[in-house]
C-alpha cells in the first residue's frame, strides 16, 4: 500500500491504455455536432472571462508563451523534478546575445511578477488567456501535451491571508463556472440530457487529512474518485503538505501555493496548507474530474520552508525568489482554470480532444473512435 501511495503522488494521467480503453465510455455520443461544439466552446469561453473578471476584479493581460531559463518563473508543476519543460537556444546575433528559453508549463509564478509590472493594488488582479506545453504527461481523455488555461491572479494584504478569504474566493469562481453551465444550456439546449445532473450550487471544502481520514488505506486517486461520488464538487484544501500517512495529497511546488501555513477551521481543528484543488464528479466519463489548482501564495518564511522541505533551496538564487524574500512583488491569491477540461465538462464531451486540437497516438485515437468519440485534428 505505501508503495502505491507513493506512486500515485507525481504524473497525472491514467498510465496505459488499457487501462484507457476500459475508463472511456461504451455507451458515448456527443450532444453537439461539430459546428455547435465550436460555437458553445467560445460562449462559454466569453461568460467565463467576462464573469470572471467581475467577480475577482481582473483585468485580461498578455501573458508569455515562451520563458528565459534563468528567470526562475517557469512553473515545474510539482517538486520531484519528474516533469520538465521543454527548452532551447536562441542563438541571436551569432551567440554574441543568446538566450536559452523555455516554453512555459504554467504562467503561475509570472503572473505574480505581473501584478507590480501592471501597478496592481489590493484587491485588483489579472487574467490571462494562457497556453502551456507539458511534454511529460501520460496522453488520456483529459490529460493533453497542449495545455489551456485561464491563468488568474490577485492583489491581496496579510490580514487576507486566511482560510475564510480562500474559500469566499473560490466560492466567487464557483458561481461563475455554475453559471457558465446555464449560460451555455440557455444557448444549445441539448445539452440538458437527463444522464447528466447538472454542477450543484454549492461547493464542499473539505481539507486532505479530513479525506485521507475518510478512506485512510487508499492512494489519492482512489480516495478522490469516491469522494466526488458522495460530493459532486469540492475544494480539496492542504495540497502538498505531508499527511498523518507520511504522505502529501498530491505532490506541489514549493514556490508558489503556500501549504506549510497552519490554519484553523470554525470547531478548532489545526491543518496546513492555504490551497488546494477544485475536483469534480464528470456523469459523463464516469470519472473524478478537476477543473482548477490554485490558492494564497508564498511569503518569505513560507517559501524558505518549502524549498527546505523540498531539498530546493538552491532556487532562492532566482529572480522570482529573491523578490519574495525582499518584499518586491504583492502578497496575492491565484489560480489556473482548465479552459479545455472545463469546456469537456460542460460541453458533456468524453474526450479533451473534442474540445482542443493537438497531437495525439494513433492508439488512442484508434481506442477513441472504437468508443464513438472522435478527437478534433
């Protein structure tokens, strides 16, 4: 058990395609043609952004698809150094000026940066149309190389930096992706198929050690699947702190959510962490489902600890590190919504690649089409 435990800490994904082939659905066909698809996948695109910003305060910025390697702003995606960016040399001027540059995984660590280049005070903030590459996910339904995301960040103060703040906030953005679903049925009202209860109202908070209690022998995955069969949509709080099992929930970097600050729930209960994960239950894949990671960011003691605990402290060379320990940057709350795994969601579609064009295996385009599910290409 612990080594499985281990094992489903790092690298998304289900792992093999038999695997694959078995979770897909047997009974399948998409709710929209092809034309609608595209028409409701940029309405729902259009209410999010907008509502979106009106419930946060942001304001829609230009953000980088490409990164300098020393910059330190790269998001690595987690702390065991197992999924890595793509990288390359830009000779320029004959290596007289060169740089090396990476494509970004995640605009997390620059959004942050952003937030005083654009002179953003509390409670003001950003949102960003973002594209990423991941080279090493395991390819499946709702794992891609190509990767979209609506990249949003926030001026906070320190008195902002609770549990309460965290949950009204993603509260906030819950009611925006609840209305996005209505919006989009207003619009095509075949999507309102009785197979698929619509999101609930409300969001559950509930923090890791509260569901590893729940179902204390089962890796993360497993006990996610059965959570979200009981709570169709919850906030999974503390990722990335060691549980009571000697585990984290799931593996997280260490520079930007803050998961070691100790917080304390209305009955008195201690955890740790001011993050965490929005997962949901999908009807029509059968399968735990998220759609957003994010939370409060790092301060200097918090970050220090982290990169101690990660055995990374190397990084606090970097520019991005060394303006949090000198105070250069706000203190701020952000997070990454999936634009495709929330489209395949409300869109009620079995396969990410109905919803967004990359590369693809032939196997799984072949296990796909044998399941009446055809990726876009």
């Amino acid at each position: 058990m612990q080594a499985s435990k281990q094992a489903d800490l790092a690298g998304p994904g289900i792992g093999n395609y038999s695997d694959v082939e078995k979770a897909l659905p047997s009974d399948y066909h998409s709710l929209l043609s092809l034309r609608d698809t595209q028409r409701a996948i940029y309405a729902v695109k259009a209410y999010i952004e907008e509502h979106l910003a009106k419930e946060l305060n942001l304001m829609m910025v230009q953000v980088p698809l490409i990164v300098d390697s020393e910059s330190g702003v790269n998001d690595m995606l987690d702390r065991d150094g197992s999924r890595t960016p793509v990288q390359f040399h830009i000779s320029n001027d004959r290596d007289e000026h060169p740089i090396n540059a990476q494509v970004v995984q995640a605009a997390t660590k620059w959004k942050r940066m952003a937030l005083r280049q654009f002179g953003l005070g509390p409670g003001e903030g950003l949102i960003t149309d973002m594209r990423a590459v991941r080279k090493d996910y395991f390819l499946d339904h709702d794992h891609s190389a190509y990767v979209d995301q609506w990249d949003w960040e926030r001026v906070i103060t320190e008195r902002d930096r609770t549990l309460d703040y965290l949950k009204d906030t993603v509260g906030k953005i819950w009611k925006v992706l609840t209305g996005a679903q209505k919006h989009v049925e207003s619009l095509f009202p075949a999507l309102r198929d009785p197979r698929y209860p619509p999101l609930p109202e409300e969001i559950r908070f509930l923090h890791a050690e509260e569901i590893l209690d729940m179902y204390p022998d089962l890796p993360r995955k497993q006990r996610e699947t059965l959570l979200v069969q009981k709570y169709p949509a919850v906030f999974i709080l503390g990722i990335g702190w060691p549980l009571r099992d000697g585990f984290p929930h799931e593996m997280r970097a260490a520079d930007y959510d803050d998961w070691v600050t100790e917080t304390r729930e209305a009955d008195g209960r201690t955890f740790h962490g001011l993050n965490g994960d929005i997962l949901v239950w999908n009807p029509v894949t059968r399968r735990r489902h998220e759609l957003m990671s994010g939370g409060i960011r790092v301060v200097p003691a918090s970050l220090r600890q982290q990169l101690t605990l990660s055995g990374q402290l190397s990084f606090l060379e970097f520019p991005y590190h060394r303006a949090i320990m000198n105070g250069e940057i706000p203190l701020s709350i952000g997070g990454g919504i999936g634009q495709s795994r929330t489209q395949m969601l409300l869109l009620r579609k079995a396969h990410i690649g109905e919803v967004s064009v990359t590369v693809w295996p032939r196997i799984l385009k072949q296990i796909s089409a044998r399941k009446n599910i055809f990726v876009l290409e």
